[in-house]
C-alpha cells in the first residue's frame, strides 16, 4: 500500500514535471488572448459595424481554441494524476475502491472544467448567434449528464454498503 502511494506521488511529480509548464503557458496565453479579445478588441470591432465585429471576434475565437486545444491533453493528463489525492483520503472513509473514487473526483473535475471552459467560450458563440452557444450548452449538458450516471452508478453502491 505504500509503495503504491509512493508509485502514485512519484507519476504525479513525473506529470508534473512533463505537462505543468506547457499547459500553465498555453492556459495563461489562451487566458491573455481571452481577455484582450472579449475586453478590448471585440468591443473596439463592434464600434466600427457589426462585420467587423464578427471578424474579429472568429479570429480571437479561432486563437482562443488553438491555445486550449494545445492545452488540453496535458491537462487531461493532470487532472487524471491529480485524482488520485482526494480518492486516496476519501475512499478509506467512504469504503470504495481507489479507483472508484478516483473516478468519481476525475469525473468531477471534468465536469468543472467543461463548464469553465463553455463559460470562456461563451461570448465568441453567442457574437455569432445565440442558437450555437445554446446547441454547444445541449451537447455539453449530455456529456454531464452521462459522467453523471457514473458518478452516481459509484455512489450507490456505496449507499448499498452502508444500508
């Protein structure tokens, strides 16, 4: 048991070291051009007419998604290792299987950042039309909805346990 929390606390400090400074970079420059975008440049192209608007508004969005895109299997691959932490103190008090409970905080922090993310992305759809940030919060609401009922497959048998 301990040699495999060591396993675990060495992979994460390997994570760390191969994912942690790319994807802080790529998530701080997708974070700038984000904040640039949305505060300053969007606003100053709808002033001019509303084509010009749309043009930079796809352009910063285009920008946007190819920083996150750079980010996201390396942040996948942190949230993963991170996993592992609240699982190894919570599924001794909850009596499930570190794995189970490992799934349970991955699919939670899934579930979080893909709402973060469609809160950051949701200026650039709605400046194209309000129906696309409605069918991207659709397709997103699914997704949750499905790490959901896995969520929940893990916390009833939990409840099977204790009653």
């Amino acid at each position: 048991m301990v040699s495999q929390t060591k396993r675990e606390i060495n992979d994460l400090a390997q994570c760390l070291r191969s994912n942690g400074p790319t994807v802080s970079q790529n998530l701080v420059t997708a974070l700038l051009i984000w904040l640039f975008g949305i505060l300053v440049f969007i606003p100053l192209a709808n002033s001019l007419n509303w084509q010009a608007g749309l043009s930079c508004s796809l352009i910063i969005s285009t920008a946007f998604t190819v920083s996150m895109y750079r980010s996201a299997s390396g942040l996948k691959r942190l949230i993963d290792a991170f996993s592992f932490l609240p699982a190894k103190k919570y599924s001794a008090r909850w009596e499930v299987s570190r794995e189970d409970a490992s799934t349970v905080f991955r699919y939670v922090a899934y579930i979080i950042s893909g709402l973060i993310v469609y809160a950051l992305y949701f200026p650039f759809l709605a400046s194209f039309h309000f129906a696309i940030s409605g069918i991207v919060l659709i397709v997103i609401l699914i997704w949750i909805f499905f790490l959901a009922l896995r969520i929940v497959s893990i916390l009833f048998k939990f409840l099977k346990r204790i009653a």
